[in-house]
C-alpha cells in the first residue's frame, strides 16, 4: 500500500469498540486477533501512503445503547480515531450510528442487522460513514429453506416429513431471522408445524420447549438464537432424548466455544454465516498463518471478519488520497465513495455494497454470479474440534453433507459416527 516499504509516518489513529467483557467476550477476543494481524501485514507493506495504523480499543461489554455510545465517544474524544472497524455489536438500537454521523467519520461492522439498511435509506447524507461489511440477517432465514431444499432436492437427506420446529431467541436479530424462514417456507413445501417460539434469552434450560419440539417430531429444527454458549447447551439437551431430525443453530456454533461445552453432542450439527471463512487457498493461508499466532483453540472463522473488514478500509483510504480525522467530512465523503465501489475478494469471499444501503451483497440469495455476492456458508460439525466441514454453497462447497449420528434411520445413506 507504500509501494512496499515499510510504514514510517504519522500514525493513522483506528478506533475498535469489542465486547471484551461481555457475554460475547470469546468473539470479542478473535475480533482483536483480526485486527492486529490485519494492522501488522498492512503496517509492513506500507500502512496506508507511509502512514501505518494504530488501533485503540474501548469495551463495548454488553453492548448497550449507553455502553457503545460510550465507547465510540471515547474513542472519538481522546484518541481521535478516523474509523471505528468491528466485528459485530448487538443490542444497542444502533445509537451509535448518530456518534459516526455527528463526526463525520467512518464505521465498518458486522452486526447482521436489517435495521442498518433501514438508518442508511432515511438519510443517505448524514450516514454516509456507516458500512455494514456482511448482509442483514434477514437472508438467513430464506438461505435455510433453500439449502434444506437443496440436501432433499439432491438425495443428500431424506426427511421424514415437510415440517419444521422453530425457535427463537427474544432479540431482534433472531425473531427477524425466525420470520422470515417462517415466510418462505411454503414456497418450497415445508411446514413450520412449532414455532416461531420466542424464548426469553439469555436462556440455559431449553428442555420445556424441546418437550413442545418432540411432540411435533419435525425433519428439521431450527433455533435462532445465536449466544454460542446457550445454545450448546440447547444441544445437550435436545440430545438427551434425540429424535430423527436435522438441528441448525444460528451462527454460534461457528464458534469452537460450542464445541468446547458440547463436545460429542455437536457432531452433526448445522450452522450457517454469511460472514465466514473459505476453505480454498486463500481462505486456508489465512487459517494457517492465524493459528501459528494465536494457537490451536483459535477461530479463525470469526476472527477472519475483521481482517477483511482492515483490508478493505485501508485500500479505500490509500484510494482517495487519506483518510480524514473527526470533523474532516469532506476526506472521508472521499473514502466513503471509494469504499462504496471497491468490489474486494477477500478470505471469506467477494465484498461489494449495496450502494442503496451500504451492506453487502449476500450469494445466491441476491446474485447468482459468486464473484459479486459475499457467501452465505453452511457448515457441519463432523468431529469434536474447531474444525467445521463446509457443505454449501457451490462452488465453495469442500465437504459432503453427512446424517447426523443420532439419527435412528439414516436412509441408506452416508452417516456421521461419535
């Protein structure tokens, strides 16, 4: 980015607010892995025009209105940070959205949330600084339906009916995930036969609605609720009496958390990001060279968000001459524009925004062509490890579906062992 010499200018001050002590903690912790491995491949190549980065951090904890707002005001007041870049932080209303506004500077985060979508189309003028670097959470309720459809559709399950169990978890993310699945489902002959069932989270005995879910004896069971730590419990528990259905639990078993407290009981699990990590070369140079620095028991697959989120802010930066500190809304209009249409491929697929809302564009929901789509990608845990088995979609797919070890009857085909 400095025509490969080493950053030796004045440093570029970079904000991050993460949730070190907060319940998601554990993802706050490979946010920061990402970062710091991004910020110290782009500082030797150069930083951005001689400039290398320097990273600040505020906690976000649990991430509520006052807690971020907090967090972005500080990061902004005594460190005069020219973008906040993050990973994802839930529950705050998105009140800092007006902090970013007011300041005029950049923000790029993961919150998986249709609500940003929303604040970006009432004023595209006054949020011109807030991108959202992966698509709301609203394509995965759909993107379910279409890859249970597809293992039936291709032989690779059999159901035993067309209905479905679903679960949700109380916050906004999960009920709009949940609705949406319930939405769609009769296009494509399910049922949801339980559900949306709204269980206040955070929540550790699942086992009166996985009652409510046996009696309906689905092909498939759905919860939204996405906590990975909640939900392997959800898991344990279902699997103290398991019945021949799939289980899919939102994003949270991407986490090796999940498999830490379930262990063996993950093993045929789904779970599904659009924000996650390739298994081709790029995305396994990157898995290689993460673990060599922050060991075995670390997750690539979520720490690899905010390295790509590194990347394409600083290209777009270099792009339009600088970047531009509090108040400097004239440059970062600049890096905005530049960002808006910096198509990027990255270690977990091609980033290219929405320009009417500032997120990204999710494959195959909204593309069918991988190249301009940022893939939502469906893994299965197939052994008791970090490792997660990429099932789908194509043409990223590496792994095969396989029936989960509790299943009963299996179909005659290919299935899982503990």
């Amino acid at each position: 980015m400095n025509q490969g010499r080493a950053a030796e200018g004045e440093p570029i001050p970079i904000g991050h607010a993460l949730a070190f002590t907060g319940w998601a903690a554990h993802d706050a912790a490979e946010f920061k892995n990402g970062i710091e491995l991004a910020r110290d491949e782009i500082n030797a190549m150069g930083g951005v025009l001689g400039r290398p980065l320097e990273s600040y951090y505020e906690d976000s904890k649990n991430m509520s209105a006052d807690e971020m707002v907090g967090a972005y005001n500080r990061l902004i007041d005594r460190h005069g940070v020219h973008v906040i870049i993050n990973g994802y932080n839930i529950g705050s209303n998105n009140a800092e959205y007006e902090v970013v506004a007011d300041t005029g500077i950049l923000q790029l985060h993961d919150n998986t949330i249709i609500s940003h979508d929303a604040i970006y189309k009432s004023d595209p003028e006054r949020h011109f600084g807030s991108f959202m670097t992966d698509p709301p959470e609203y394509n995965y309720g759909p993107g379910y339906i279409h890859f249970i459809s597809w293992l039936r559709d291709t032989g690779q399950w059999k159901p035993r009916n067309n209905k479905i169990a679903l679960v949700s978890g109380s916050s906004e993310y999960s009920i709009t995930i949940a609705n949406a699945l319930e939405k769609t489902a009769p296009e494509f002959d399910w049922e949801i036969a339980f559900g949306p069932e709204i269980v206040a989270t955070p929540m550790s005995d699942w086992g009166p609605v996985l009652a409510k879910v046996r009696e309906v004896d689905p092909a498939a069971f759905v919860n939204t609720h996405w906590a990975s730590q909640e939900i392997a419990q959800c898991q344990n528990q279902f699997m103290q009496d398991p019945i021949d259905c799939l289980t899919y639990y939102q994003f949270g078993a991407i986490s090796a958390v999940f498999t830490d407290i379930a262990q063996d009981n993950a093993i045929g699990v789904t779970v599904a990001t659009d924000i996650g990590l390739l298994q081709d070369d790029m995305g396994n140079e990157f898995k290689d060279k993460y673990i060599a620095r922050f060991g075995a028991n670390s997750t690539p697959l979520v720490g690899c968000q905010t390295y790509v989120n590194m990347y394409h802010w600083s290209m777009a930066a270099a792009m339009a001459g600088g970047s531009g500190e509090p108040g400097n809304f004239d440059q970062n209009r600049l890096v905005a524009d530049r960002l808006n249409n910096l198509i990027y491929r990255s270690v977990l697929g091609t980033v290219k925004f929405n320009p009417e809302t500032r997120s990204a564009v999710p494959y195959p929901s909204e593309t069918n062509d991988p190249s301009l789509g940022m893939p939502t990608l469906y893994f299965q845990i197939q052994e008791n490890s970090s490792e997660r088995a990429l099932i789908s979609p194509p043409p990223y797919n590496v792994s095969n579906f396989m029936i989960p070890p509790w299943f009963k009857d299996n179909g005659g085909l290919p299935q899982l062992k503990t």
